[in-house]
C-alpha cells in the first residue's frame, strides 16, 4: 500500500510540474506592442484644419520597429499652441516592421498658427504638429435650424440640414467635419466653397452609424460663428436603451437620486447627498453631457467643469427649498439640450442656505449657458432672478417659459442671444436684461410682462470696449411693463428693429416708454405698435417731469422703413422725442398722442405732442400721420419736408419750429391754432417785430388750416410748390400772418382768411405776380373763388375751408397787365382736390360754371408792379 501511495504522489507531482512549466510558457508569449521610432514629421492629415472651422480628421503617423502586436485606442490629447482640439490614437495591430498609425484630431481650432500634440505609441513620443490656415470666410451670424429628421441607433444614417448666415464676406472655406457627441458615431460636413456676399445657406451632411439611442450634438463652427444642431435617435428594434458612454446618466426620485457614471476613472467625480446630485468634473479633453430625469422634490444639481459641458434635461423636475434647482459653478460654457417632447420644470427657494458662491437664481451658471433643443423648460425663481449667467445667455432653439421671478426673468452679465425657439417671462423686475452687455434677436418668439424694463442693456459704466445695445435682426416680440418709468425696451447705446414679423410694446406705468435708447434708434422693417397710458408726473429725485413716450431717443432717430403705430394717451405724454435729429425717410409711422396737459407748476409743464426733437427734423420719404393734443411736429433747430406724405390731422399747432422748409412731397395740417408757426421763441407769447425766422416753401403741396393757418414771426419765402391754405372767418387771427418779408417768387399759393387789420400783401419786392384781394362781404365755405383771364382761361378754382373775407393767390400763368375777373359762387362739375384734401380745397380736373355766380371784379394787374392788391 505505502509504495501504490507513493506512486500515486509521484505521478501527481509529475503531472502539476508539467502543467506549471506549460502556464508559465503561456504567461511568457503575452507580449506589450512596441515600436523603435514614431515620426510625427512625416505625418499625414487626411484634412486641413482653419482656424474657427469645425474640423474632424485622420492623421497618420508612420513609425518603425513594430512588433506586429495589437493596441487599443489611447486617451484624448488636447492641443497646445492653437488650441481648441484634441487627437485620440485609434486601436490597431502593429505592423512587423514599419508602418502607420491613425489619430483622430477633432474640434474647433480658435485661431491659426500650428497645432501640436504630444502623442506617444509603442513606449515612443513625438510632437504631432498640425498647420492651421487663416480663415478666409467670415460671417456675422449663423442661424440654428431645427433638427434633422430621427436616426435609429444601430442603424446607418444620412441626412442634411441647412443653416442660414448672414454679411457673408465672398471668402472661400475648406471642407469643415464635426463628430457627434452624446450618441457618437456620427459626422456632419460641408464641402468646401465660397461664402456669398451677404446672406446664404450652409448644408452640412450627416452621415455614419449611432452607437446608441439618445440625442446626437453637434457643434458646428464657420466663418468664426458658431451653432449646435442635434439629432434624435432612436432605439433599434434589437436594441435596448443604454446611455451613451460619453453620458453621466443622473435619475432624480422624491429625495433621493441614483447616477451612472462612466467617467469616475476619467475625472468626473459625482457626489450625492438625498437628492441634491454636486459634479466634479477635472477632465479637459471631452464635452460631456449629464442627463437629467425624474423628480426632485427637494433636490438639487450642481457642477463643476474645468471644460465646457452638456446638460440635456429630458422631463427633469427640480425644487430646492434652500437655493438654487441648477447651479453651474464652472466659467466654462454650458450648452442646455431641451429633449424634443419633454417638459422639465426647475423651482427655488424664497431663502438660500448662506454660501460663498455666487447663486443669483434658479438656474445659475458662472460661465455662458447656450439653450438648445425643441422640449419645453419651465422656471421658476422666488429668490431672485429666475435664470441668470455671469457671462453670456444664448437660445437657439427650445420653449423657456418663466414663470415668475422676484427680480429678472433672465440676467446675463454679457449678452443675450436669440435665434429661435420661444421665451415667455412674466418677472416682478426686468425681464431680459443684458448687465453689461448688449441684446440681439435674431428670430423666435419673446413674450415678456414685466414690472420695470422688458428687454434691457442698461449698462453706464466707462468701459469703452462694452457697447449696450438692443438689435432686434428677426422674431416676433410682445414686451408689456406697468411699473413707473418702465420701458418694454431700454439701451444704453443704440437700438435698431429690423425685423419682418411684429414687435408689440405696451406701457402703463407713470411717466414710461415704449423703447429708451441711449443712443440712435433707427426702424428698417417690421411692424412696431406701441401703447402708453402712463401718465407725466414730477420726479422729485431728477427734479424735473418724467413723461411717458412711444420712443425716446438721446441722440438721433431714423424711420427707414417698416409699420410703425405709437397711441399714447396719458396726460403729457409724447408720440416721439428726440435729443438729436430725427430723418423719416420710408415706412408708414401713425401717432396719436391725445393726452391731457401736464401741469407740476407755472415753468414744469408737459403737453402732448406727436413729435418733438432738439436737432433738425427731416422728412425724405414715406408716410407720417399725427394727431396730437398739443404740437404735431415741433423742432428747437428746423423742419424740412423733401418728399413723403405728412398728415397732421389734429393739433394745436401743426409744425412748429425756427426754419421751415417744404421742398417736396404732400403735406397736409389741421390745427386749432398755428397750422405752420415758424419762430425763434425768444420772445415768451411771440412778437410783433422780425425775429428772423423762416419758412421757405420751395417744392411739393402744402395743405393747412388753423386760426392763424400760417404764422411767421420771421420771414416767408414761396419760391416752388403748391401752398393751399384754409384761414378763419373771424379776427384777430389770419390765414397768413407774417411779421417779416412775405416773398412770392415761384410757385402756386391760394389763401383764404378773415379781415384781420394785421394781414399783410405780399412784400413787394416779389418776383412773381401775385394778387391780395380783400372783399367787404365774405365767400361762404360752401361758395367758390375762381379767377380766369379774359378769354376764359382758368387761373384758380377755390373752395374755402371756412367763410373768408381776404386772399392771398399767386399763379406763375399771372402776368403784368392783364386784365381776369373774379367771381364769387358758380359751380364746378368733375374733378377733385389737389393733394386730395377732404371737402375744401383747390379745384383741379374739372369744369368750372359762373352760372349763378357773381362777379366781384374784372381788374387789370400793374403793369409795373408783382403785387396786385385788389379791392371789392
């Protein structure tokens, strides 16, 4: 027995003696994949990169001395010199001997010069360096679309989506890739070609196959602008959903939260306390994306990045009862993905736990926030502000409705940015403000009810670099504010609308505006209503009355085109005014400013008036229609009308200023007093000597009524034009009433007034002939004055606006000794009003009939002298 023992050991210790030399055989073949050279400056790129261009491509790189033995993919290396990209090596087999090896470059160069990277392979190093040419192209915007129609994962997938740019420079651009990221997978490419001059489209390509369901990003740069598209995919038929691996997946329930994270090991740390989920993130070489869902009943999620990051909120609800519901503490730029068909919900808490970190409202970011997608994000803030970024806000698309916010609906620090999607805000402070800043609108649509400003660039300080402007390119707006001296619009600097759809603005507050600049405003298209019902008050701090506008303007203002309606209905309020000059020079503009007067005491008072400007007012073209309670137009420089239609259909004084000039065009004024008042204000109540103003009349037509239809304290000079003037019945007042020289060398003018003892001929120095009639007995308004020459040829047909006793006419068909004759009464048959005024007028067109007429006189005009005053 003891030898079958000893056998039996002998041959198991034989046998594990073989099977341990037979494994440590098979331990000594695995062998590490090693190369003796790797040689960056022999490298190849399979593209060339330009510095603000998307840029994804292949650099292959040879190397020696392989020793045929596979690797795997290495980590991403970022670029230094230009930066902006990293190259990630792609998993392979070496060759025996020589051969190449494959980097992936990806990202947006930020400038040119050369790229480097420190790569390695094979226990070797090399610096890759890649050129990067100086762009060619520039534009000025480049326009989000919506997403491309739905990929499945697993699944090949092609499709194209087109993006509008704008002040395109004519460069030419090379072929520009980028690589998706969340589901990756994918790329999306334009060919090479050339920008247009001015505006144009860039279609991108998107092909390759998805990894996995979820929402496939986009970053695509061009012509130093830049733009996030994505792409939904879904999940295959033999596929599950799974996150993608570039996802930190966060799932909120009540007050606890669970997250998969497959970055632990790559420098994202997340940290969970109940339901309030606080990231880490360390890791500079990827974009990654943090997917939320679930509720938080009081939770919360906080991060921070040293690299710009993806928060994709997909049916997310967060309330924290002690801060903040999203609180981004990096600097670095945060692009928030909306899911298509998801509604997500953030709320704070009336108090914040005391911190040392900025947390100024319900979603916060140190760094700029960029809202993507087509789902819906509601906000609500009851500490502050309700979504506010202490560097740059920008929407491209998605639904964001504010709630509520007991300061700003939405506050960035820099600017604010729109180019599509919806914004709905209803705060108890501003509701868009731009700190220090500027806001453009591009498209989309805003809705904004506020308690003070609307949309602002409120910025004073002395930086020169900052410009706080309001530019509204496209979109639709409605801004309504009650709040005293509350503006739907306010700028610091410039604000411009262009836009070609409707921006509504509606004020109630005390002494408010529909749009405040600082700067010029200028109007090229869109159609702009603005209500005020706010009333003037006494400002006891500015010591001096705030009163409620449509526009107020510091410096100069330009209509140049677009539908521009402004009704303003409190006491002393105004249509428009103007520190600077104001030039309409296309569009239609309608103001009703029919307020009461303000009165604080006997030196503060405030009127309303349609249009009241410090510089020069010129009308160039155009419609402008008035109706004011006070003045319709009033300048302290000048007046000039070159061409346009000018309406002022109810005022007290009509135009009103120191020069006045109508030189084209159709003017037409209806006023209770002065219809056209040139005057120099020097003297308080006016004047009976020459102050020295003027009005020319050089060219169009000229309608106007009024007490004293015409009133100069200056001089008057006719030289071109049509001048038709409606005077009253009854004295002291005139239908011309002139203190200096009263020149008629041109033109056509026919007016009627009463038997005023300060009417005044034409000064007789007049170069064209010209009659002053006055008659004992008055022409009834619904009577005619027509004068023809002898052998019947009409001179003049005129239908009065009121009985009149005076006139003043001049025809340059008038000559030196010739004899006409002037009938009261007759008829005229066809025909119609010059300048199409309404029931008075001068005949044109027609027939005229002295049946039932009288005739007043049959004079010979001075065969010597230009001024012919008759008498009958």
């Amino acid at each position: 027995m003891k030898r079958r023992g000893i056998l039996v050991v002998g041959v198991m210790l034989t046998f594990i003696s073989i099977f341990q030399a037979c494994k440590s055989e098979e331990i000594t073949t695995v062998e590490t994949a090693t190369i003796t050279a790797l040689t960056c400056s022999s490298a190849t790129f399979s593209a060339t990169a330009t510095s603000g261009a998307s840029y994804t491509a292949t650099a292959s790189v040879p190397y020696t001395g392989g020793n045929g033995v596979a690797y795997e993919a290495g980590t991403a290396v970022a670029s230094t010199g230009v930066t902006g990209l990293t190259a990630t090596l792609s998993a392979g087999t070496l060759a025996t001997g020589s051969g190449n090896a494959s980097f992936v470059i990806t990202g947006t160069p930020t400038s040119a010069g050369t790229a480097t990277f420190a790569i390695s392979l094979g226990g070797q190093s090399c610096t890759l360096s890649l050129p990067v040419a100086v762009s060619k192209s520039s534009i000025s915007t480049l326009i989000c679309t919506l997403a491309p129609a739905t990929g499945t994962n697993g699944t090949a997938y092609t499709g194209t989506v087109t993006m509008a740019y704008t002040d395109g420079n004519g460069g030419t651009y090379d072929v520009s890739t980028a690589t998706s990221t969340g589901v990756e997978g994918l790329t999306a490419t334009v060919a090479a070609g050339t920008l247009t001059n001015g505006a144009g489209n860039l279609t991108y390509t998107i092909s390759g196959t998805p990894t996995s369901s979820g929402t496939a990003t986009f970053n695509l740069s061009l012509g130093g602008q830049s733009c996030t598209v994505t792409l939904a995919i879904a999940v295959g038929t033999t596929s599950t959903t799974t996150a993608a691996k570039d996802t930190v997946v966060i799932a909120y329930s009540g007050t606890s939260a669970t997250v998969n994270n497959p970055y632990q090991s790559s420098g994202v740390s997340v940290s969970v306390s109940g339901a309030d989920v606080t990231v880490t993130s360390t890791n500079t070489t990827k974009e990654i994306v943090y997917l939320l869902s679930g509720t938080a009943s009081k939770g919360s999620f906080k991060i921070y990045s040293e690299y710009r990051y993806n928060i994709t909120l997909k049916g997310v609800s967060i309330t924290n009862s002690a801060g903040p519901a999203i609180n981004s503490q990096s600097s670095k730029k945060g692009t928030i993905n909306i899911l298509a068909g998801t509604s997500n919900t953030l709320i704070d808490g009336a108090t914040y736990a005391t911190s040392k970190e900025d947390q100024k409202g319900t979603f916060f970011s140190e760094g700029q926030l960029s809202f993507m997608g087509t789902g819906t994000l509601n906000v609500t803030g009851n500490n502050k502000h309700a979504i506010v970024a202490d560097d740059y806000i920008a929407v491209s698309e998605a639904t964001i409705v504010v709630k509520s916010a007991i300061k700003d609906g939405i506050h960035a620090n820099d600017y604010f940015l729109m180019d599509n999607g919806t914004l709905t805000v209803t705060s108890s402070s501003d509701g868009i403000v731009a700190e220090e800043g500027y806001v453009t609108i591009n498209g989309g649509t805003i809705t904004v009810n506020s308690v003070d400003d609307g949309i602002a660039a409120p910025y004073e300080g002395t930086d020169a670099t900052i410009t706080p402007y309001v530019l509204v390119k496209g979109g639709k707006l409605a801004v309504t504010t009650t709040g005293d001296k509350g503006n739907a619009i306010k700028s610091e600097s410039y604000t411009t609308i262009g836009t070609s759809e409707s921006v509504t603005l509606t004020v109630s507050g005390k002494g408010s505006k529909g749009i405040k600049t600082g700067g010029d405003f200028t109007l090229t298209a869109g159609t702009v209503k603005i209500t005020t019902s706010g009333a003037a008050y006494y400002d006891t701090e500015d010591s001096d009355i705030a009163a409620p506008a449509g526009i107020n303007c510091d410096k100069n203002l330009a209509i140049k085109g677009g539908n521009l309606t402004i009704t303003s209905t409190g006491s002393g309020a105004k249509g428009i005014t103007v520190d600077g000059t104001a030039t309409v020079s296309g569009g239609t503009t309608n103001i009703s400013a029919t307020g009461t007067k303000f009165t604080y005491n006997s030196t503060n008072t405030s009127e309303a008036k349609g249009i009241k400007s410090d510089g020069a007012f010129t009308m160039n073209n155009g419609e402008l229609n008035i109706a004011a309670t006070d003045d319709g137009i009033k300048s302290e420089t000048s007046i000039t009308v070159n061409d346009g239609t000018l309406n002022i259909t109810k005022s007290t004084e009509g135009i009103e200023s120191k020069i006045i000039t109508f030189a084209g065009g159709i003017t037409n004024v209806t006023s209770s007093n002065d219809g056209i008042n040139a005057s120099m204000g020097t003297v308080s109540g006016g004047t009976e000597s020459n102050d020295g103003s003027h009005i020319y009349i050089k060219g169009g037509i000229l309608i106007v009524t009024g007490s004293d239809a015409i009133d100069s304290n200056g001089n008057i000079t006719i030289t071109g034009g049509t001048a038709i003037v409606g005077g009253p019945t009854n004295q002291p007042e005139e239908g011309i009433d002139i203190n200096g020289n009263f020149l008629v060398n041109g033109g056509f003018l026919i007016a009627g007034g009463s038997n005023a003892r300060m009417t005044k001929a034409m000064t007789a120095t007049s170069t064209q002939v010209s009659m002053y009639l006055t008659s004992s007995t008055q022409l009834a308004a619904s009577s005619v004055l027509h004068i023809e020459d002898a052998s019947g040829k009409e001179m003049l047909t005129f239908k009065p606006k009121n009985a009149n006793y005076y006139f003043h006419f001049s025809n340059p068909s008038l000559t030196k000794n010739t004899q006409y004759k002037i009938y009261f009464g007759g008829s005229y048959t066809g025909g119609s009003f010059v300048g199409s005024s309404s029931g008075w007028g001068l005949y044109t067109g027609g027939t005229y009939s002295n049946a039932g007429g009288t005739l007043k006189s049959s004079p010979t005009t001075s065969g010597t002298n230009t001024v012919n005053t008759i008498s009958f």
